[in-house]
C-alpha cells in the first residue's frame, strides 16, 4: 500500500525538524571575557562604552538578564564552566583566602578524571581550540608533564596564558601583591621598626649583653629570605607571564601590546582552516582584567580610559569572529556565546587613583562576592535560524548549563557517570518551556556556600538567602577596597542565622533583606530552601584540594623557562611564527 500523502509529508517535515535542530552540529564559538561586569555592555544598558559587535550579538539572538557565573572568581568560574559542575566537585574550590592560581608553577589544576567539553567534543569529530587565557593549572610533579595543560583537556589547539593576566604582568602596572599585602607590609614595617628600636635602647643602656653573633647569623638568613622573594616578584612577568602555543613557550615574558590583535589573528585563522569541519573555538580574553592594555588604534579613545579602551578593542574583536562567520558563510551553522568570568572587580584603582575595575549596572558588590554584582554577568546566545533574535530571558540560568547545552547540539550523550549541575538550554530558548530547569543555585564563595537561589516555580519570586556576607571595608562602600578582594570566611564575613532573605524579583539590588513581618512566607521559604541544600550536600564527595596551600605555591622544578636559566628564561618566537 502507497503511503498517505500527509504521512509522507509528516515524516519529512519530521526529519527537516530533526536535522534543523540536532543532525546538522554546529560550530561552536564561546566567548568568555576576563572580569567583565554585566553594566559595562552596550545591551545591558551601558550608554558610554561603545560596544555594537557584542550588542549585535543580542540583537540577532537571546540575550539572558540572570545569566549567573558559577562562582565569583576566575580559576573555579572556569572550571564550572568547562565541565558543567560546581567547582567545588572538581577540588577546583579553595578553602584558604588564595582562591586561583597565581603562578605557573603550582602543582594544582583542573584533574583529567572531569570531562570538559573539549574532550567530549573531539572524540565526536570536533576540531577544538582555546585561545587566551587558561587558569586551570599547567604541571603536576615535573615541569614537562603538562597533566593539567589544555590540549590534555580536549583541545587540539591552544595558543594563550596557562596563568593569568596579573598588574605584575606588566613593568610600570603596579602589583597585585602590594595591594593585596599592603595592611601587612605596613604592619611588618611598624613591628621591626619598633624592635629595632627597643634594641638600640636596650644596648644604649648596657644592662644585658647583646648576643652579637647569632643577630649576624638572623639578620644574614632573613636578608637573604627577602632578597630571594624580592628578586622573584621582580622578575614576576618572566616566571609567569609567558605565552605558549601547544605545548611550546613561544615569549617569554608576554609582551601584551597588540595581544587582543594578536589572539584575534589566530582565532581568524582557526575558523578560516576549519570552515568544513564543526569546531569549538574557546575565546578566552585575556582582557578586561588588569593589566590593562588597548592596541594604538584604541588606546585613549573610549571615555573609560585604558579600561573602555580594553573593552572597545575585544568588542572589535568578537565584530572580526561574526564578520569572518559571515564571510565563510557559517553564520547559520555557527551558535555563538558571550559571557564572563565573573563580575567587574570594583577595588581594581590603579596607583595613580585610575578606575581600572568595571561596572556591574544596579548590582551590589562584584568579583569575589555573591551579591550580584560578582556573579550576574552577561549571557548571549546567537544561532540564526534556529534562536529568534531579540528574545529576551529573564529565567536564572548558569555557565554551566553550556556544558549539556553543548553536548545535546553536537550529538553527544551527556555522561550518565557524575552529576552534572548544569541544564540544557534549548527548550527555554526556543520557547518550548518558559521555566529554566535550575531551580535552585548553590552560590559558592570558594568552598563556603554562601547563598542560595531559589526560583520558585509557578511563582514570579527568585528567593535569594546567604549564609554570610562579606565585610565591605570600608565599611559603607561596595567593595573590599582594604583587602582588594573580599575574602569568604572568619573574620572577613558576618554569619546569618536565620540567613537574610531577598526576593530578586522584586529586589535586584539587594537592598532590603525580609523578615517574617514584610513576608508572610518567611519560614516556609528558609525550610525549602535549607531542604534543597541538604539535598545538594548530600551530592558532594570528598576530592583532592587542588587548591590547597601546597598546590598553590611556587614549587621551583615546575617553573617553566624556554631558554636557559642563563639567558634569563628570555625568548621571542612570536613572530617568526606569526601566520599570515
Ligand atoms: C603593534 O602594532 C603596531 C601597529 O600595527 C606596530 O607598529 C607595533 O610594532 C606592534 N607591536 C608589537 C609588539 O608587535
Ligand atoms: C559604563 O561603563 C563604565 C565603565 O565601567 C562605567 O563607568 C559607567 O558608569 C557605565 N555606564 C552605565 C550607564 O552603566
Ligand atoms: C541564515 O538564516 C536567516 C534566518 O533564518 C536567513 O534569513 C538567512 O538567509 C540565512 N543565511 C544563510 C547564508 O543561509
Ligand atoms: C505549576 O502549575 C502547573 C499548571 O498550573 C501545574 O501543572 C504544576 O504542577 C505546577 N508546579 C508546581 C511545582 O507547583
């Protein structure tokens, strides 16, 4: 019997549907810039900072207003993000006040027992790369082993920073360390002044006798201990600050003029050797974390300073990745996503009283806290064809929803062997479901569960507890300015019990916590709330810290150097390499 007209038609509208949506695997680009706040942006309604490029991105695709970074620090943000799990399940969560990786030579880093998509994706055929910035660890044991290296997590191509971008990056930016040990300097300088002086008394008044030698002997060590971290920091920018292509240290030390050119150079040619096979491209800038550097065509041209001058150029930047899509004819076939890190680090002033840290809109707080203003960052999705353009989301969602997001689109299953925290976002952002799929939020700062979001369903509230809250100092400011980042635990936060209560929907800014008078649902909600905690507690297994004090320091046989200790760990290949 012939088939009904209708059922043929039905089935090939059937497998028109499917190969729109599923058979046909994208090219992936990911965007993540570098401590980018949520107010700085065009199309979250930054008016100063010009941004058209990014703002396009919005326009042409689903923009979310509750796009919510897994963490509010680099190094655990972008291990969430790259395997869909809270930081906290990877030993990617520090229990101490050093929260990320500083140097390259630390043991820590992102373990090869998590799946990034990366690897998933290129055992399904992709061709993957990260350009820019790592920060998920580099060695383990030797200097070559390169166990937590990038294109040991899945990438077939890397060219960027394994570390971070840091003030003592760059010669003539200051240095985080003096910032952030400023409180301490002063108080060293203060109590060996004053021993020096009960010394110089005590030995005026020659009533005890002075042990003379072992003084020599202390004095000795502890100068040469100084002179040791001295000469370290002073050559900070060469131990860590170096530029790898592969496994290849390629400048050593970085030399950032042009980097935002230079990165969008090799993301253009990635896309260009790539146009008949699906890729994932990770364009992870470096900007807009200090140091802070613009190429000549930017530099003095935004009414920011060199901090919009840094934006305007990646803006440029993400234009040169659309207009290269639309020139290779990949746009349809391309899903684009834009975020950041984290939110704008508000305490980053530069020595000379400049603003180098950006702004978080209505928020409270940014980078380092969970108000916010540290974890609500920018969230953009652009797939023509398939994602209506102008949609707007207001629906809480998280960096690590990309991970299954990612996955389904490239036909791979979502691995059944470990929790994954994040959500698929396609039915919401085709508008097949109204409802994000995470109800609730588990806000870490670290390792310390600090607050908790809670969007209720068949309700237009967004409960929002914490636990604690960091202590701004100065007190009535929006930020740790003493400390240059706020830290998550003792004496740094005030613990709340019963914890404060916020409803976002009403309350963005988190101006006004309730009581039990203003909401009558008061202790209702806390039970809930503390029930989806349990609940999350009870999911969490005990890892190795990879960020335990021992896997955050310099351990000197895994500094890498691309020359000779002789030759300073000095070399230029850069450019012999350059492509043109
Ligand atoms: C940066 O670009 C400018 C203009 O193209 C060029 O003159 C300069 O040499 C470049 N700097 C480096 C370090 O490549
Ligand atoms: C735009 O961003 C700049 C730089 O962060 C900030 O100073 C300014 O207040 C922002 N403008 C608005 C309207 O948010
Ligand atoms: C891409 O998709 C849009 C929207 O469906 C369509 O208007 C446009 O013609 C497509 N472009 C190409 C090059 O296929
Ligand atoms: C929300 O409302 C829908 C329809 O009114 C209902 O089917 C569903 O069970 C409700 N969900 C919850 C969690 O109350």
């Amino acid at each position: 019997m012939k088939p009904q007209p209708w059922i043929r038609t039905m089935f090939i509208l059937h497998i028109l549907r499917a190969s729109c949506v599923y058979s046909s695997r994208p090219n992936f680009i990911l965007i993540m810039v570098d401590d980018l706040g949520i107010g700085d942006v065009g199309c979250y309604g930054n008016k100063t900072i010009r941004t058209p490029n990014i703002d396009r991105l919005a326009k042409e695709g689903v923009m979310f207003t509750q796009h919510l970074a897994a963490s509010p620090l680099c190094t655990p943000s972008r291990a969430a993000f790259m395997t869909g799990r809270y930081a906290i399940r990877s030993g990617m969560a520090s229990e101490s006040r050093m929260g990320v990786f500083i140097f390259s030579a630390s043991s820590g880093g992102l373990s090869t027992d998590e799946l990034t998509f990366a690897t998933v994706l290129k055992k399904a055929g992709y061709s993957t790369a990260i350009i820019g910035k790592w920060h998920l660890g580099l060695n383990c044991e030797k200097n070559d082993d390169f166990c937590h290296h990038p294109l040991n997590h899945g990438f077939d191509y890397f060219y960027g920073i394994t570390t971070t971008n840091l003030r003592d990056c760059i010669p003539g930016h200051g240095s985080v360390f003096v910032a952030g040990a400023a409180e301490y300097i002063r108080a060293m300088f203060q109590i060996s002044s004053l021993a020096l002086f009960t010394f110089v008394l005590i030995s005026c008044t020659g009533l005890v006798a002075i042990p003379w030698k072992r003084i020599f002997y202390i004095a000795s060590f502890t100068s040469v201990l100084l002179g040791a971290v001295i000469l370290f920091f002073w050559n900070f920018h060469y131990l860590n600050c170096f530029l790898m292509r592969n496994y290849k240290i390629i400048q050593q030390p970085l030399v950032f003029d042009n980097f935002t050119q230079r990165i969008t150079r090799e993301a253009l040619h990635f896309i260009k050797s790539n146009k008949d096979t699906p890729f994932l491209l990770f364009m992870s800038y470096v900007q807009v974390h200090t140091a802070l550097y613009a190429s000549q065509n930017f530099k003095g041209k935004s009414s920011h300073g060199i901090y919009g001058d840094a934006i305007e150029e990646v803006d440029w930047s993400v234009g040169e990745l659309l207009n290269e899509l639309d020139k290779s004819h990949l746009q349809n076939q391309t899903v684009v996503y834009f975020t950041s890190d984290n939110g704008a680090h508000l305490e980053e002033i530069s020595s000379s009283g400049e603003v180098h840290g950006g702004c978080n809109g209505i928020y409270k707080g940014g980078k380092s806290t969970s108000w916010e203003g540290g974890i609500r960052v920018p969230g953009l999705f652009r797939w023509p064809g398939v994602l209506e353009a102008g949609t707007v989301i207001n629906e809480p969602t998280s960096n690590m929803d990309i991970f299954p997001t990612v996955l389904k689109l490239a036909g791979s299953p979502v691995p059944q062997d470990r929790i994954i925290d994040g959500h698929d976002l396609m039915p919401l952002m085709q508008g097949e479901s109204i409802t994000s799929e995470q109800e609730f939020l588990f806000h870490y700062c670290n390792a310390y569960l600090n607050a908790v979001r809670w969007n209720q369903r068949n309700s237009s509230s967004v409960w929002k507890v914490f636990y604690f809250t960091p202590n701004f100092q100065p007190k009535d400011s929006n930020g740790c300015f003493a400390s240059h980042v706020c830290f998550c635990f003792g004496s740094f936060v005030t613990v709340h019990d019963p914890p404060l209560l916020y409803d976002l929907s009403k309350d963005p800014e988190e101006k006004s916590p309730l009581t039990p008078q203003t909401e009558p649902d008061f202790l209702k909600i806390l039970e809930t709330i503390q029930q989806a905690t349990e609940n999350h507690k009870k999911t969490l297994q005990a890892v190795d810290n990879q960020l335990s004090w021992n896997n955050v320091i310099w351990k000197p046989w895994l500094q890498v150097c691309c020359s000779s200790w002789t030759d300073f760990c000095y070399c230029d290949l850069d450019k012999d390499l350059r492509i043109e």
